[in-house]
C-alpha cells in the first residue's frame, strides 16, 4: 500500500473487485439481471438482483397512487451512491419482496475511498442508474443522409476532433470537462459524467468551444468534410445504463430520457447553425438566470488560440435578452414537434473577440421569427399572433414565439 499521492489499492483489494467482479458479470447473464444496491459483509457482499423487466413491472403496480409511489422509490434507489446500511438495504429487499445475494470475498472489503468507489463503479455497470439533475448536448449534423458514406465519416470525425480539442483548451484552463458521448448516427450526444452546477457550467463552456472549433474548420474547409451543425443544450433527468457487448457490458454508458427526448425533439426543428437552448430549472435557477451566470464565467476563457489566434473577449447571451442595465426578458419559443408536443427553448448567440477579427456563433435575431434585434423595445417584441419558421413543410411541426403575457 502506498501512501505516497494518491493512495493505491492493495493487493488484496484488488483481488477482492477482481472476485466481485466475475460474480456480477456470472449474475448478470449477459444483461438479462440488474444489480440495485448492496451492502458490505464481513465475510463478502451483499447484493440484491432483479430481471431487466422488474423494475417496470414493479412501477406498473397498482398498489400505490397510479405507481408514483413505486417510481419514485425506483428512481430514489438508483440514484446517486448504490450502498446502502445493512437494515436499509434488508428494508429494501422486504419492500420488493425479493431475496438477497451473497458474494463472498477472500476478505473484508477495507472501508478506503478508492476501494469504495471502484465498488460502486462495478455496481452501476451492472445495473441502471437514473440521474435527475444533469446538463446534455446534442451535436446534429445537417442534412447527413444526404452526402455520401465517405463524406459522413469525414464530417463525424471532424466533429469528434471538435470535440476533443474544446477538452483541451478547457483543461489549459484548468477547467477538467469529463466528457462522455454516445452517438446518434448523425451526430452526438455529450455529457459531463461529474454532477452539479459547476460541471453544467462548465459543459456550456465546452459547447461553445465546440461550435467555435467547428466554425473555424469549416471556413478552412472544402468540399463536405466538415459538417454544419445545429446544436441544443439541455438540462434534465435521464436513465443510464451499460448495454450488453458480447459477454460482458460496455465500458461506455448510454443514457435515455426526459433530457434527451426533448433535446431531440428541439434540435430537430432548428436551423442549420443555430443554437437552442431548453426551458429548464436546475438547482432553483431557470435557463435565462443559468446563461446570464455562464457568461459571467467566460472571462476564463480569455486567451484560448482559436486559428492560430487568441480571444480576448467572449459573449454569449439569449436573443432578445437586454444590455447589461436592462433587464428585459429573453425571447421565449414554443416548439411543436410532427406529435403535436409542444417545449419551449431559447436562441443562443455567442460572440468570440479574436485578436484581429470576430466570430459570431449560432443565428441572430434577424434569422428567427420576428427578425428582431437585442435593442428593441419591450412594445417592439409583443406579437399580436405567434411567428412560425416554416423550415421543413414536409413536417407538421415549427417553432414558434411564445407571446407575451
């Protein structure tokens, strides 16, 4: 055992996860069982698994207020840390009425952190984790059936390479985006595998070094090898899980959600170029409040190369949103998707300050409904009838503004 840095895992340790882990995977049978908790036994663990359909099946009961009362306990379960106190978890496997596991161990499994965690990494990539608070990026490429199969690789590893150098330019500002993705055929859907505001902060500020790294490549590009994206920010709750890869479960999760339905939903009606941003409410903040905070932020910024050159300035802001002394609110968009669902989103600009010249990100006011700009009076925005931007005919869908009250 070192003590020196960060601690390490002992031998024995290691042999212990070693054990754990060819038994969760032997109790997984390649995903046709889920592990929720466990809890530590001085002789190994304890573990409670169900069948993959269990979960839905125990929410469809009708023995609570039309299941809400077992969703929720489901959701409050697989959410956040899997151990739980012996009594607790015992409570646990009473309430679902299924009987625990036993994995034994060559040893007590020691109660350090990293021996901990490296437990509860296992558990969830066993099982199914639901998240309620997390911010979620959908990069769409447009028109991507359209070119041919050697144009869409070229034009997803353009966006890939995007990707992973907006992480880099964070990281040399010490701002650490532990990104994940998840690909959606025509583009990506990206998260921040950390948790809170500040990791939702910091996942903006890696959307528009994104956009920004993407912009940049296609006014150097020719041809179609680098994509025109439109790009949706959202923050809401979604499942994670580990899908079965051959015999054993990928390293990569997949999410699926509230957050990702209406970032699909969203960005499929926006233009080519744009950036949405959802209707949410995190931590008690709502999405004009959240943006306002992040530009406040992007000072930090100040100095990233972008073609060669430094930004000496960055800006982003909701359209319709006033100076810094005006306090008028951001214009707010109804979309309607083909179902006839409706969400509301803003429109995201950026401006990037470069040493000789300026980058504008995302459509301005002049490209939405209503073609108007920041300066324009309160009176100026009211609508007697909302503006549909009839970009695809073909779908009875569009996005419209909400009037004002």
């Amino acid at each position: 055992m070192s003590n020196s840095g960060d601690q390490a895992i002992s031998i024995v340790q290691r042999g212990n996860l070693k054990v754990l882990e060819a038994s969760l995977r032997k109790q997984w049978r390649l995903g046709q069982n889920i592990v929720l908790c466990w809890s530590a036994d001085e002789r190994g663990l304890l573990v409670l698994f169900v069948p993959h359909y269990f979960l839905g099946n125990y929410c469809a009961r009708p023995d609570s207020d039309s299941g809400q009362g077992n969703e929720n306990f489901i959701r409050e379960l697989i959410s956040g840390q899997r151990r739980k106190e012996r009594k607790q978890f015992f409570a646990i496997a009473d309430r679902l009425d299924i009987a625990p596991g036993f994995i034994k161990l060559s040893s007590a499994l020691a109660e350090e952190p990293l021996v901990l965690n490296a437990v509860e990494q296992l558990i969830k990539r066993y099982g199914l984790s639901y998240v309620s608070d997390r911010a979620v990026l959908l990069f769409d490429i447009t028109d991507f059936s359209l070119f041919t199969p050697f144009e869409q690789a070229s034009q997803l590893n353009s966006l890939s390479y995007s990707l992973n150098s907006a992480y880099n330019k964070l990281l040399a500002r010490n701002i650490t985006v532990n990104f994940s993705r998840t690909t959606t055929g025509d583009g990506y859907y990206v998260w921040n595998r950390d948790l809170g505001p500040a990791a939702n902060r910091d996942l903006l500020y890696f959307m528009l070094l994104v956009v920004a790294d993407n912009a940049v490549a296609r006014a150097a590009s020719r041809g179609n090898t680098v994509p025109e994206i439109r790009t949706g920010y959202h923050i809401g709750s979604h499942y994670e899980l580990y899908q079965a890869e051959g015999v054993n479960p990928t390293v990569l999760s997949y999410i699926v959600g509230d957050v990702t339905i209406e970032l699909a939903r969203m960005v499929d009606q926006a233009m080519p170029g744009q950036m949405l941003v959802g209707h949410f409410e995190s931590e008690g903040v709502y999405s004009p409040a959240f943006i306002e905070g992040c530009h406040t932020g992007l000072a930090a910024l100040r100095g990233l190369q972008l073609a060669g050159k430094s930004v000496t300035q960055m800006d982003c802001y909701l359209t319709g949103s006033g100076e810094v002394d005006d306090r008028r609110a951001a214009r707010r968009f109804i979309i309607t998707d083909k179902h006839g669902r409706s969400r509301h989103a803003y429109n995201l600009e950026c401006l990037v300050a470069l040493e000789t010249d300026n980058l504008t990100l995302g459509l301005g006011a002049e490209a939405l409904p209503g073609g108007r700009g920041r300066s324009g009076s309160a009176a100026d925005r009211r609508d007697p009838e909302p503006v549909a931007l009839a970009r695809r005919p073909q779908h009875q869908s569009s996005i419209n503004e909400e009037p004002d009250p």
